[in-house]
C-alpha cells in the first residue's frame, strides 16, 4: 500500500509540472496573439 501512495505521488508531482509547463505555453500563446491583433489592427489602419 506504501509503495502506491509513493507512485501515486510521483504521478502528482509530475502532472504538476506538466500542467504548469502547458500554463505558461498558453499565456505565452496568448501574449503572441493580443500582439498580433493589436499589430492587424494598425495595418489595417493604414489601408
């Protein structure tokens, strides 16, 4: 029983990671497209 609640853990503390990994992939996603919108904006400003 000890050694599942250890790899129960593990498996936690892994997925931890990789959900903060993805986080920060999407708010860096999202930074990149507010900047593209903002830079479509101001072409199409200059049409």
């Amino acid at each position: 029983m000890q050694f599942l609640k250890k790899e129960y853990q593990k498996d936690m503390i892994n997925l931890s990671k990789h959900l903060q990994s993805l986080a920060a992939a999407a708010s860096g996603y999202h930074k990149v497209l507010e900047e593209n919108r903002k830079l479509y904006n101001q072409v199409q400003d200059l049409k």
